[in-house]
C-alpha cells in the first residue's frame, strides 16, 4: 500500500496583485504560503493588501486570520529554476 503525503506548502513567486491574491486565498484555505519576490518593498505592499483584505472578509463573511501562514521572502531571479512571465 503506497502512502500519500499531503502538501500544505504552497510558495508563489511574485508579490504583485495576482500573487499576493494567490498567496491570500492559499493561506485562508489553511495552507503554509512562502510569497517571494526581488523587491521587499513589493511583499511589504502584498501584506498590507493582504491584511486589509481579510480585515474586510472577517467583518462580511466571518472568516478569521491567515496572515500569521504567509512567510515572506525576498529572492533573486538567479535562484529560480523555472521562470514564467
């Protein structure tokens, strides 16, 4: 009988509006979110985004937290194996 692992770490690359919404609806599923991105200043601006829009969701449908799931990272491009644009 094979054994199955289940993955609750998800890491998106890019802080921008697409991956800090991915990262969002990642950690409020209950996964582990690793958000990375060249610039801090971007993954500052994505937790921010991100944190106000669970403000706004806790109060309209009563979901709670997520953020203390998302990690932070800044990378370099040279460090990525793949890249997609």
């Amino acid at each position: 009988m094979e054994k199955t692992v289940e993955t609750r770490l998800i890491a998106v690359i890019g802080a921008g509006a697409m991956g800090s919404g991915i990262a969002q609806v990642a950690a409020t599923s209950g996964f582990r979110v690793n958000l990375s991105d060249v610039s801090a200043a971007v993954l500052e601006k994505a937790l921010a985004s991100i944190r106000k829009s669970l403000w706004r969701c806790r109060g309209a449908m009563g979901i709670a937290g997520g953020l203390w799931r998302v990690e932070t990272r800044v990378t370099s491009p040279s460090e990525r194996r793949f890249r997609f644009e």
